[in-house]
C-alpha cells in the first residue's frame, strides 16, 4: 500500500477506472452473445440486438477498451452472421 498521498489517491482512480473498464467490456460481450443467441434461434428483433452489438463493439473501441482490429473483425463476424 502506498504512503504517498498522491499515490494513495491514484491506486482509488485506477480502481474506479478498472471498475468503469470491467463493466463496460462486460456489457459489450453480452450484447454480442444476445445477437448470436437471437440469431441462432431465428428470433424478430435479432436486427435491433444487431445494431445494439455493433454500437457497443464501436463504444468499446472508442473508450480504449479493445484494439481497432477486434473492432474490426467482431463487427465483421456479426455482420456475416447477420446474412
């Protein structure tokens, strides 16, 4: 455990920001597996759980999340599993 009154305050930001990080990666996953089981069990909204699964791959990749190919090549597997 740090001493140093800045490091102290700075293990508390990294923990939020690891919390923030967790959860936002979390969600990204589960709209991505919510279209895949949509789209396997032929559901109607599987187009909506598709917009929703590119829009959060795209947030995560803005946010620093995942590398821009992850990005790429999850929105690429949608898209094909899509047609």
């Amino acid at each position: 455990m740090p001493i140093i009154k800045s490091a102290i305050e700075r293990v508390k930001t990294n923990e939020k920001a690891q919390e923030r990080n967790a959860s936002q990666l979390s969600k990204m996953r589960t709209a991505v597996k919510k279209f895949e089981k949509a789209q396997a069990a032929g559901s109607d909204d599987a187009k909506e759980l598709y917009i929703n699964a590119i829009s959060a791959v795209d947030h995560a990749k803005s946010k620093g999340l995942i590398k821009a190919n992850k990005a790429a090549r999850d929105k690429s597997r949608l898209t094909k599993l899509a047609k």
